[in-house]
C-alpha cells in the first residue's frame, strides 16, 4: 500500500511527460476544430519539402527518391508522436555531411545501421531526461559547425551547378575546390545559364513574393526549359536512371558487431545534430505560436522516427526549422498539419514520381545553395564577432575543425573547449572573500575575539576553484585560533571540492586551528552530510550568529 502512494503520482507525472502531443489534444478535443487549416498548412509545407526532400538526397550521395522517402516517413512519425503541436520533421541540411561520409566509408547499409542506432540512441536520451541538457550546447560551437556544414553543402555542389567534368571529385574541402580549379576550362555553359536562372528566380520571389513556393516554381521553370528547349543539361534521370518512385517494403539492415563498432562514431554524431536541430526547431516553434514542447518526448519521436527510417532504408530525420516556420506560418496549429504534409508528400511520390527523373541537377543544385546560404547565419556570426574572445576563438575552431578535419572531432573538441571556457570564467566569479570583506556589520567585526578570523565562500565549490582556495588560505599568512568559514553563497559543491575543504580541514587541525562551517544551502548540505565522519577537526553550525555565540561561550 505505501509503494503504491508512493509510485502513483511519479507514474502519472511519467505519463504526462512522455505522451505525443498529438494524443493530447485529441483528449482535450482541440483537434475538431482547425483540421482543415492544419490540412492546408500541411499541403504548403509538403510543396516546399518537395523540391528540398530530393535535393537534400542527392547532396547526401542518396537518391532523390530515398530523400523523399525519408521526408513521408520521419515527417508522419515526428509529428503522430513527438512533443511538439508544430514541428515538421524530415532530412535537414545539417545531415549532409555526415551521411554522405557514411555511406563513401561504409556503404549504404552502414548509413542505415547508423540511422538505427541514432534512433535508439535518441530514445534513451529522451527518456533519460537529456532534452534539457541539449539546450546548454553554447551558440558558437552550434553556429560554427552549422556555419561549416554550409559551407561543406555549397562546395559540394559546385560541379552540379557550372556544369564541370571534374572527374571523381576527393571528398575533403581542399582536395575538392583544387579538383573544380583545375576543371574550370570545362565549364558548360547550358549548365551554368539553368542554374543562374533557377537561382535568381527563387532570390526574386523571395524578395518581391514571399508567399510563394520559390523553390517548387524555380525546380518546375528549369525542368520545363531544359525539356522543351532541349538543353544538353544533366538531369536526375541521367543520374539515377533505375530509380523506384514507390515506398519500399521494410526491412532490417545488414548487421555485424564490427560494423557498429565502425558506424558507432557516425551514428553518436547523427543522434547528436538530430537532438540539436529538433529541439532548436521546437523552440522557435513555441516563439511564433506561445505554446510549449516536450522536449524528453520530442526526443522520444524523433528516435522512433529515425529507427522507422532505417527500416524503409531512408536518410536520418529530425524537426526541419524552415518548413516547421513555414507550417505556422501557414496557419498550422495540431500535428495534424504535419501528418498532412506527410501524406502529400507520398501522393507527389506514387503519383508524379517518374517526373522527377526530368529535373535539371543544375536545379538542384541551386536550391542547395540557397538552403546553404540559409543554414552559414551570417548575421549571427556577425554579432559573435565584437562580443567576447572567447567565443569568437570558439566559433572559428568549431568551424574550421568542421570543414577541414571531421564534423564529429568538431562537436567534440567544441563542446570540450567550451566547458572548459565556463569553467575557467567560474572558477573566476568564484572565490574565498576575507574578513573584511565577509562582514557586512561594523559592530561584529569589532565583536570578534581576538584569534578568530572570518572567510566568505562565493561561487559554487567545484574543481575548478578548489586549489585556488587553498591558496588563499595559505596566502593569509596567519594561523588564527579559530577560521569560521561562511557557505551562504555556495549553491553547489562537488567531490573535487569537497576534497579541498577536507585537505584544509585537516591542515587546519594539524596547526591547532579549529574551523567551523556555517550557512550551508540544500545542496552542498546534503552532500557534505555524507562525508561529514571524514572531516577532522571541523565544527558545523547552521548560520553564523549561531558561530558566533559559540565563539562568545568559548570566550
């Protein structure tokens, strides 16, 4: 009977943490009323996902059918179970890189077992609670590498859009500007002129006609010129000339122990940017539209979401930032709009996926880089610049590491330097005041006894104050009788710290002075509880007029 008063109301707080937001509000009924504009919003949003969808599939070394396989799978999932009212999921800029190095190491079936594992990844850290800890990664390190996984997208489709025999172009950044140099001579001008074209066409009506789908008219004017004039222009269909225009049926992928250990790294780093851009894309969704995601089950969705995927081998998914604007700006309100979106999406795919075999990669390639473009932030690296050193340092490693080493050493040397950076600006905020500085009562500094000296901790206690602390004890010169030592202005304390004030501690008592700790808060209380028997020669006390009187009745 008492486990059972105690678990019920963490299994109810569970539920309610860990329900799709789409079961929400079809139990509060608020999915009556605006379905057919959620219906709408889903079809505009699945005009613009059209054209990106298959771009973003052939800028992965995919197929333009698998990016939009990808785009009706992860997009119905993310929005049938995630935590958000608004998010519209499918495969993202962000996801280039990476896939497209999966799958020139590994193979096509490694970029699925890695998409499979990114999705159980992402559930585990669903559950585990980390969607909130995601939110901590520091603006640089995601600038940065987003700024350098633009600029990896733009060089990629560089040949595509002049229309260069470059021959196999090497996949990393200066081997492959070095290839397009040496093939400028073969510049084909049809080439060029459709890509120019489709280029302008989506800047103009961005400028003059934002309402407009820019990038399905400019994909459909360059198809229409480049078949009824007859251009000699590559198309997808000379590309891919056996592509399926179906969904496939589901299967699971190829598996062997030594080739999870070989995608391990990619699929960390594919769970990792999925987690980032769904839960940046979730929160400019609650911005424009005041209401509020679920961050561990929007993490949950989003791994079901990728483990499906895999499934249908399909590219990585994650919450779109662009068409999930796009979907509230289109008057989506429920998940409704993005099961819409999904399902348009699979009617262009069964009804009109042989045309596709006619669009102009020159075409394509424009609209990603535009999409690149969108994706560098050029004005926030512009406000990141006169601010701090620090961060500036920051974003131009992360950067730079992203485009010529590896996107994973990336994300992993810039969220490291950027802990570190934290640290040390703590470390810096955090400090021992003396007694001068401790009491704020003229009248209790002259009421101190003589021997007893007072010191004020401000700043969490960690490791990385923990020496310095130590130093300025030592630096007082003076061995008092007695050190009262005041935590009101402690919030937190870890084991590195505690281990300090243990060392000090027994210092302390070897030199014949006895320390006593007053004002401690909750946290570093309750941890030092379990340590106090460890603690020689300490005395606690609960504020420091109670030191106080002890001091006069020692007196």
């Amino acid at each position: 009977m008492i486990i059972r008063f105690v678990t019920q109301p963490q299994v109810r707080q569970f539920w309610q943490a860990f329900t799709p937001k789409l079961i929400i509000l079809w139990r509060d009924g608020q999915l009556a009323q605006p379905w057919r504009t959620d219906v709408l919003a889903g079809l505009t949003v699945a005009i613009v996902a059209l054209p990106l969808a298959m771009a973003l599939g052939i800028a992965s070394g995919a197929t333009p059918s698998q990016g939009l396989v990808s785009a009706v799978i992860g997009g119905f999932l993310i929005s049938l179970l995630g935590g958000s009212r608004v998010q519209i999921g499918g495969p993202t800029g962000a996801f280039v890189v990476i896939v497209a190095g999966v799958i020139a190491t590994h193979g096509y079936s490694g970029l699925v077992l890695a998409t499979l594992l990114a999705g159980v990844m992402l559930i585990a850290a669903g559950y585990a609670g980390l969607g909130r800890l995601i939110r901590f990664i520091p603006m640089p390190v995601v600038t940065g590498f987003t700024a350098g996984i633009a600029v990896i997208i733009a060089s990629s489709q560089v040949g595509d859009f002049l229309g260069v025999e470059a021959g196999k172009v090497p996949a990393d950044f200066i081997g492959k500007w070095a290839a397009y140099l040496g093939a400028l001579g073969t510049i084909r001008l049809p080439t060029l002129c459709v890509g120019v074209a489709t280029l302008a066409i989506i800047v103009l009506l961005r400028r003059f006609a934002p309402q407009m789908p820019a990038f399905l008219l400019a994909l459909l004017a360059a198809t229409l010129a480049v078949t009824l004039l007859h251009l000699p222009v590559a198309t997808v269909g000379e590309r891919f000339p056996a592509m399926p225009t179906g969904i496939p049926a589901p299967h699971l992928p190829e598996m062997s122990l030594a080739l999870v250990r070989h995608v391990l790294p990619s699929a960390f780093t594919i769970a990792f940017l999925a987690g980032i851009e769904a839960l940046l894309s979730a929160v400019v969704a609650d911005a424009m539209t005041g209401y509020s995601h679920r961050s561990g089950q929007e993490l949950v969705g989003q791994g079901v979401a990728n483990l499906a995927s895999a499934l249908f081998g399909a590219l990585p998914v994650t919450g779109a930032i662009a068409r999930t604007a796009t979907n509230v700006r289109a008057g989506g309100r429920t998940p409704v709009a993005g099961l819409a979106h999904a399902a348009f999406l699979l009617l262009f795919l069964l009804l009109a996926g042989k045309l596709i075999a006619y669009v102009p990669m020159a075409a394509l390639a424009a609209i990603l880089l535009v999409v690149a473009w969108g994706m560098s932030e050029f004005d926030r690296f512009r406000s990141i610049l006169p601010v701090d050193s620090g961060e500036r340092a920051l974003w131009i490693l992360t950067f730079g590491l992203t485009v010529l080493v590896d996107l994973t050493v990336a994300i992993g040397v810039g969220v490291t330097l950027a802990s570190l950076l934290f640290m040390a600006r703590m470390s810096d905020t955090a400090g021992l005041m003396p007694e001068e500085l401790s009491l704020d009562d003229p009248a209790q500094r002259a009421a101190l006894p003589k021997g007893v000296e007072v010191f004020r901790f401000a700043g969490p206690m960690f490791f990385g104050v923990a020496g310095e602390m130590l130093d300025v004890l030592r630096r007082s010169g003076r061995t008092p009788r007695i050190i009262v030592l005041r935590m009101e202005h402690v919030p937190y304390i870890d084991s590195t710290g505690a281990s300090a004030l243990e060392t000090f501690f027994r210092q302390a008592h070897g030199n014949g002075t006895q320390v006593i700790l007053c004002d401690l808060r909750a946290q570093p209380g309750a941890f030092l509880d379990r340590l106090w028997p460890r603690f020689v020669g300490a005395t606690r006390v609960a504020t420091f007029q109670a030191a106080l009187d002890q001091l006069t009745l020692q007196a």
